[in-house]
C-alpha cells in the first residue's frame, strides 16, 4: 500500500467554463461552471491521485458543489457525482445541472484532466470536451517539506 500525504502546498488547478464571468449575470443562469482539482502525491513526491471540486452557478450566484475524491489515472471515466441538498436522508439538488464524466490521463510530464460534460439550462446547455488542465506527474519532496512552491521533478 503506498503511504500518501496530500501536500497542503501543492498548486491546486482552477478552470472555468467559456460562458464564465468575473462579476455574476443578475439573472439566471447566473454563471457557468468552475472545476478546482488538487492534486495529492505521496511521500516521495510522486502524483497519487486527484481532489475534484466541480461548482455550477446556473441557478445559484455562489454555486452548488459537487466533490470527487482520489480520482486516479487507472479510474477511466468517471461519473460527476451529483451535488446532494444535506437533509437526511440526502437528495440530489436540482440546482446542480452538470452531467458528464471526467478522467485522467497520463501526458508527457503531467497527468491531464479530460472533461465530457453539459451543463446548463433546459434548452441552452453546454457541453465542454476535452482536456482542461494537468498536473505535475511529481513534486520536488523538499520544496514540499520547507514550505516552498512545488517545483516539477526531472
């Protein structure tokens, strides 16, 4: 079993949606979707695995989030998680519009985050495709260890 810390300075990646504004619309949709993915590595500074935030602001200015953790390379495609109202027991909330999957995918000198989703309005959605952001396949353990920024290993 490997040992893993997530490395509370490792740079976690932000993306936005191309309908994406610094300042919300006053009317729904408000705004798109922002996905944060931070990446966890083990002791040695090799990239484990994954922590997804995927935020839909649709219908809510602040956005409803949905999580996915510890998404590793050999995963395949995996399923958004729907975001949950935290009542007991928990429902899907019906202001979180992402549907899709996500994966990751071993490029040269990073793991990259492959996106097929759609989100939206009934009757206006949008689909995103592609690779959005990756991160480095390893971290120098001692930029980790003294607090400084991560660095990509050779």
């Amino acid at each position: 079993m490997v040992d893993k810390t997530t490395v509370t300075n490792a740079e976690p990646q932000v993306w936005c949606s191309g309908d994406w504004k610094t300042i919300p619309r006053k009317t729904v949709p408000y705004n798109g979707v922002e996905i944060v993915g931070t990446p966890v590595y083990d002791d040695n500074g090799k990239f484990v695995s994954a922590d997804l935030k995927i935020v839909d602001c649709t219908y809510v200015p602040d956005g409803v989030a949905s999580e996915l953790h510890g998404l590793n390379v050999g995963d395949g495609w995996q399923e958004i998680p729907a975001a949950v109202v935290p009542t007991s027991p928990p429902s899907p909330d019906a202001n979180f519009t992402v549907n899709g999957k996500l994966q990751l995918y071993h490029g040269s000198g990073s793991m990259l985050l492959g996106v097929d989703f759609s989100y939206g309005l009934t009757g206006q959605r949008h689909e995103e495709l592609g690779f959005i952001f990756g991160f480095p396949t390893t971290i120098a353990v001692g930029a980790a260890a003294s607090g400084g920024k991560p660095t990509k290993g050779r």
